[in-house]
C-alpha cells in the first residue's frame, strides 16, 4: 500500500473562473492513474481554497468570501465520500484569517473527511511567524491533525520574479523552505511541540539550512520575531511592538530547541525532482519523517512514478521504504485515514 499525502482537485465550477490544469477536474483519471502505479490513497486540498494558482490581475486569493470556502469544502466532502477508498481532504486555512475564518476551519477538520489543514508558507508577502497565526498553530495543536505547509500563488520569495516558470519552480520551492526556517527561528515549534508540520516540495531547501539557522540562532531574550515589515522590524530585525513570545532560551523547563533541531521536527514530502533532493531529505529528516508525496495533480505522471523509483534506489531495505510510503502517514495522520475504511462515519471496519 502507498499513501499520497500531496494531492490537489478542484470542482468544475472553480474551472470556469481561473484557467487550471484539466487534470485537477479529473477525479476518476487521478484515482486510476495512481492506481495503476500502486498508489491507493491520496490526500487531496486546495492551496489557494477557492483561489486562483495562477497569478491573475485582480484576484485575491486571501479575500475571497467564506461562502465560496463553503462551497469548495462542501464539494471535498462529498468527492472524498463517493471514493473512500481512495481520497482524503485538506481543509484550507488562511492562518491570517481572524477568529471567524479560524473557527469555519476548526469546525470544518472535526468532519471525517478531512484529515488535515493546507495552508500557505506565505500570506501577502508575510510569513507565518506573525503574530495572528498563533490562534492558528494553537488550534492545529489542540486538532492533533497534520498541516501540509504550501506555497502560495504569489510567494515572498518571488518578489521581482516576473517569469512564471521561475515563479513556480524557484520562488514556491524555496517559500516552503524559508517559511518552515523563520517558524524555527522564531520558536513556534517550542511553543507548539504537538504541531505536525509536513514541508511540500521536500521542504524546498529546507534539508540544507539547518547548519545556517543554527549560527543565526533563536530570537534575542525580549525580542519579537517578525518578517517583512510586520511586527519585529523589516526583514525579522528587532524594533516593533506585538509579535509572538520571543524564544527565550527555555520552554517548558527545558532549553529550547536549536532552529536546526527544531526543523529535525517537522515532516517532508517526497514532491520534488531527482536524486540529490531525495538524498539530502532523507539525510536531514531520516526515512522516519518523510512522506510519500507527489503534488499530482497537477503535476503528471512522472510525479508519481519517479519518487517511487528514487526510493527503491535509496532505500533498498524494504521496510524502511514501507514506512516511507505508507507506515509514517497512518503514524503521523491518527484518524480516518487507512483504505480499509469503507464507509466515512468515524468508525473504520
């Protein structure tokens, strides 16, 4: 058995308002293509909810009305109903949101079908170290479900990238890395030690910073930690009111953690090409925390197959490859989420 944790679909209606891959409308084709390659169970969400991925002049994907929200997760439900077997979902969260929001997707994860939060590595060029976002962190703690950390549309690191494809495959992929680097830097992952954070695209860079972070160290004793002109300063620097607690030196009676121990915490997906990426994931993270994960669709079926074969090279003991592929998933998402379940009712057979 293989369990995608990286999937994305959309309703046909939210097709005819943004331009998007036909393959995100194509819930039988997704099912049986994975099918075919091993791949039983895929979970699946929006990183932008009922947004656009593509960059679009006026369209704000961070201001779109709670009804359409409604709509996209009502359609998830009833998609990952009529196929079980197969699909979980990913209740989208903006963490920036405000209480209202926070509350829609606190009570939208407790239904069956969603087994998880997807949120953006980014919100309108801030990262999530922002003080707004501890209600969210607070709440994914207290939910016990897993949170695929997404870039989103527009990226903080693709300022002043005009080119598209650069925007897709530099700027989003590098988001996820710095995003997860400045929730360790700022002590989030103290703070909240039951989060379950899963890094897409492999974390970015994420696997290569920990060395970085680490001579940078924590925030300062009394220092807030902000990014980007928020609370903390321009660029994380000290000045500014407001902020989350700084990472004083111990949490809990305890030292806290290293930025670089502390990203050692989070888990990664496999969605990102070749070999070296692969290596230098398992390397950091260890087989243990890494998830099979493949961002298809949209992306195609190499996206599937390739972390398959690249897994087999690089973990040639069977086991630990098993754990990759299905084991850490029905480890890290506690509910709901093996292929026997037959029926969505709470209750697995």
């Amino acid at each position: 058995m293989t369990i995608d944790v990286h999937g994305h679909l959309s309703p046909p209606w939210l097709a005819e308002r943004h331009p998007m891959p036909p393959a995100l409308c194509d819930v039988e084709g997704m099912i049986e293509a994975k099918l075919a390659a091993g791949v039983r169970m895929t979970v699946v969400g929006s990183p932008v909810g009922a947004g656009a991925m593509v960059p679009a002049p006026g369209v704000d994907n961070y201001a779109q009305p709670e009804s359409d929200l409604e709509r996209l997760h009502d359609w998830l439900a009833d998609t990952v109903r009529a196929h079980s077997e197969h699909l979980r979902g990913y209740v989208y969260v903006n963490p920036l949101g405000g209480p209202d929001h926070l509350a829609r997707a606190g009570a939208r994860v407790r239904e069956p079908e969603f087994v998880g939060f997807i949120v953006n590595s980014s919100v309108r060029g801030r990262y999530l170290d922002a003080p707004e976002a501890e209600d969210f962190f607070a709440m994914a703690e207290e939910a016990a479900v897993p949170v695929l950390v997404h870039a989103p549309a527009l990226p903080a690191c693709g300022q002043g990238l005009d080119d598209l494809a650069l925007l897709e495959r530099v700027g989003r992929y590098c988001d996820v890395a710095v995003g997860l680097a400045v929730l360790a830097r700022a002590g989030v992952l103290d703070r909240h030690p039951g989060l379950r954070l899963i890094a897409a695209a492999a974390g970015g860079a994420l696997a290569m910073l920990a060395a970085r972070l680490d001579a940078v160290g924590g925030p300062p004793p009394g220092v807030t930690a902000g990014r980007n002109g928020g609370p903390g300063g321009p660029n994380g620097r000290p000045g500014g009111p407001g902020g989350p607690p700084a990472a004083t030196g111990r949490q809990g009676g305890q030292p806290a953690l290293r930025p670089g121990d502390a990203l050692r915490r989070i888990h990664a997906d496999t969605a990102s090409p070749g070999a070296e990426s692969l290596r230098a994931l398992l390397s950091f993270f260890g087989p243990e925390r890494v998830l099979y994960g493949t961002d298809s669709p949209p992306l195609g079926a190499d996206a599937v197959s390739g972390p398959l074969r690249l897994l087999a090279d690089e973990l040639p003991d069977a086991d630990v490859r098993a754990g990759v592929l299905a084991r850490n998933a029905l480890r890290l998402f506690p509910r709901r989420l093996s292929p026997s379940t037959t029926t969505l009712t709470g209750r697995t057979s």
